[in-house]
C-alpha cells in the first residue's frame, strides 16, 4: 500500500473525531496509545513468527485495533510487513476499522445516538 494512503488512513478518525478531541483531549491520548500497543504488538508477533516462538492470539490483534488502535494497527502492518496477506485477518482487520471510523464519526458529530438506536433496537 503506498504511504501516502496508509497515512490518509491512519488520519482518517483523527478527523472523523475532530470536534470532540477539542472538547476532550483525553481521548486523543487514549486512541494515541491505544494505537501505539497496537503498533507494539504487530511488531512483537512479527519478531515471534520469525523466531517460530508463542504468538499473540489474532482476536487479540482485533481488539486492539477495535478498540481505538486501528491506525497503529495498520501502520504495524505496514512497517513490519505483517498480516498482510492472509485474507480472512485482512477481512476482519477492515470490518474493525469501519467499525472503528463509524463509532468516532457517530461519537463526534451525533454524540452515540446513531449507535444507542442500533442497540436499543437490537436488544427490543
């Protein structure tokens, strides 16, 4: 993927979430960490493969990156060159960041409505 995307997208819920991280820088820094464990454990289960050792669970490469660490995620991908090429990781890998991207813009701008409605009528 050229850098010049991969950084579009590693942008993309900085500006997806730009009216809230004013108002709440915390999690900027939350989302800038989670990113960097996420960075971390690409790079860990890189260096595991390698040296045929334990590696770190796929779910758990998910989560991170589901839960905020989707653009440290893909730039642990890109830098490592890690994860790249299995197709069923790369499918959920995206599904995470939709998830991800959708869950900032509905954070950001429509303060969870859009997604307290999708739970509301999953749950009734």
């Amino acid at each position: 993927m050229p850098k010049f995307i991969t950084a579009l997208l590693c942008l993309a819920p900085i500006a997806a979430g730009y009216p809230k991280w004013i108002t709440e820088p915390n999690l900027l820094v939350y989302w800038l960490v989670m990113g960097t464990i996420a960075f971390v454990l690409y790079g860990m289960d890189k260096r595991r493969a390698v040296h045929r050792s334990w590696r770190i669970p796929e779910k758990s490469l998910h989560l991170f990156a589901l839960l905020g660490g989707w653009s440290g995620a893909l730039l642990g991908q890109q830098w490592f060159r890690h994860k790249t090429r299995k197709l069923s990781f790369q499918l959920w890998f995206w599904l995470m960041g939709v998830l991800q991207l959708a869950w900032t813009i509905d954070w950001a701008w429509f303060e969870g409505k859009i997604g307290q409605m999708a739970f509301n009528n999953v749950i009734s």
